[in-house]
C-alpha cells in the first residue's frame, strides 16, 4: 500500500467510514447553525468560537462513527474548548 493507503486505512479503522462521519458531522453543525424553526445564537459567535464548535463536532461525529474509547479525541474537544476559554478570561481580565 502507499503511505496515504496505509493512513486512511489507518482512519477508517478508527473512526469508520468517512461518508457516515460527514453524515454526523454535517447534522450536528447543521443543528448548531438552527433552523427557522428552531433559532440558535450562531450569528452571535465570534470567528474562534464558531471555528471551535465546528471542529469540536467533528471530534464528536468522530466519537460517534468511530472508536468511543479513543483519547486524543476527547482531550481536543478540550484544547479547542479551553482556547476560547483563554481568550474570554483575557478579555474579561
């Protein structure tokens, strides 16, 4: 196999097919943009946290498609969380 072969058989071991992860992930920001219906406050989001959720769901959709037990995935979510974070505490400092 090539080397990208080998990494995406590597991925797709880990986190399933990349149709279904898309699947999830596409509905999960589909749900954090809101609907008509059901309105959100993304519009409000400043450009890192509305890149944050974005990959955060991500991180989930691959938690979901994937392996639940897999680490590195929740420890991003937390990265991703805690540099917003640190950019509010800075601002409200």
């Amino acid at each position: 196999m090539t080397e990208l072969s080998d990494t995406l058989a590597e991925r797709g071991a880990r986190y399933g097919s990349f149709e279904d992860h898309a699947a999830i992930a596409q509905n999960i920001q589909l749900a954090m943009r809101g609907t008509d219906t059901h309105p959100t406050r993304w519009d409000y989001l400043s450009p890192d946290m509305a890149q944050a959720l974005t990959v955060i769901a991500d991180k989930i959709a691959r938690i979901l498609n994937g392996d639940p037990t897999y680490l590195d995935n929740w420890h991003d979510i937390q990265g991703y969380a805690r540099l917003v974070e640190q950019r509010l505490e800075k601002r409200n400092a």
